[in-house]
C-alpha cells in the first residue's frame, strides 16, 4: 500500500485545472448521453441502495427487470425487514450472487431494530457500519441519494481514471485501487449537486465509452486529456 505522503504526491501531480476540465467534459458528455435508469430519478436512499446492490456483478439490461417488482414487493426498509429472508431470496430470484439478498436483509432488520424513523443515514462512516456496505457503496448513497460530496470507485471508474491520467499503474494492484479512490476525491466538483450528476457519468463512460474490451476513444469527452487517447 502505499504511504499517505505517496498518496498526497501522486494527486499533487493532477494539476486542478485539469481536474476541473475533466469534471466539466464528463457531465457536458452525461447532460447528452445518459440513460433513462429507473433508480437515476429517485433520491431515496432505501431505493438507490437496492439498485447499487442489485448493479453489482449484473449487466443493467438485467438489473432493470428486476428493480421495478422487488420494490414492489418490498416498498420500505420497515416491509423487507419484516418479511422472511426467503421471501427476499425469492424475489432476488434470478439475479444471482444471492450474498446482496441476505446482506440487504440484514442490514434493513438493523436499520428497523435501532428504531423509527427507520431510514439510511446520510454520514460515509453510518453507512460503512452497516451490514453488506463497503467503500462504494457508501459513497454511491451518500452521492446519490443525499447529493454529499462523496468518491465512489468501481471497476468501470478505476479503469478511466488510470486511462486518462495514470496507465503506467498496474490494473487490479491494492497499490493502484488507493491511489485512484485519492484521485477520485480530488476530482470532484464544489457541490454535492454536481457530484452527483459527475460520479453518474464517470461510471456512464466506464460503462459505454471506455470500456474493458474497447477504448471508443474517437467518441470519448476526454480524449484530449486523456494519457491513453488512440487515433
């Protein structure tokens, strides 16, 4: 891992101008481009967490049939905490990866049991403590639901930020995951308001443009200042 004086160093060398530049051609790019998402017009937290969950390890297209009928079934962290865990299973049914059921259950019984309002907090560190939450998911809700200044990092978003200002750093390394969640930090914008639309669209890009098999790099906002630009 590397040191917090590394740490500080390797985002020093982002000038802020840059950053800023970069933060702009992303939401110009996603006010054009965006998907029509179900969970992207709601900022309740219950909500985002389920589809933050449900996107995990899952293609879009799928998590889309699914996202609508679980909410139905389940419209509120009170509902889902007092259904049984195989209830829940079976509307997950089909999702896979049946580890997010059982922890989005576990974490809706907490939520209920430490009393009403039963609701998700707002704080990155709440929200860690709670079962089946890591690092981006946190900061997703914090983002998305509560509009915070909050980093979120996955593998869509590692990978354009090593492309663009970093590809000597070696994919998948420790080293370079906690580099580039401090570069992430550094690179949002003033408000909460525009992080929320310039972490939508980082993950947007990861996702259609700069993606793991092909670098559309002719049709990418960041070609010009992006490290790892081709044609």
């Amino acid at each position: 891992m590397p040191a917090p004086v590394a740490i500080r160093r390797f985002v020093a060398r982002v000038p802020v101008a840059r950053c800023r530049d970069f933060s702009r051609r992303l939401r110009a790019w996603f006010a054009r481009n965006r998907r029509d998402l179900p969970w992207r017009e709601t900022r309740d937290p219950y909500r985002v967490l389920v589809a933050e969950l449900m996107l995990q390890q899952t293609q879009v297209s799928r998590v889309v049939g699914f996202y609508g009928p679980f909410l139905d079934r389940f419209p509120t962290l009170e509902s889902l905490a007092a259904s049984p865990r195989r209830d829940v299973r079976r509307a997950w049914e089909g999702l896979g990866y049946y580890a997010r059921a059982r922890s989005l259950h576990a974490l809706a019984r907490t939520v209920v049991a430490e009393g009403s309002p039963a609701t998700l907090p707002a704080d990155l560190d709440a929200l860690r403590a709670l079962p089946g939450i890591g690092p981006y998911t946190a900061g997703a809700v914090a983002s998305f639901a509560f509009e915070r200044r909050a980093s979120l990092v996955d593998t869509n978003v590692e990978r354009v930020l090593r492309r663009v200002f970093a590809p000597r750093l070696v994919p998948k390394a420790s080293r370079t995951h906690r580099l580039l969640w401090a570069l992430a930090d550094a690179l949002l914008p003033r408000t909460g308001r525009a992080a929320w639309t310039h972490n939508q669209a980082l993950m947007e890009l990861g996702a259609l443009v700069c993606t793991a098999r092909v670098k559309h790099c002719a049709r990418c906002p960041l070609r010009a200042i992006c490290a790892s630009a081709e044609g």
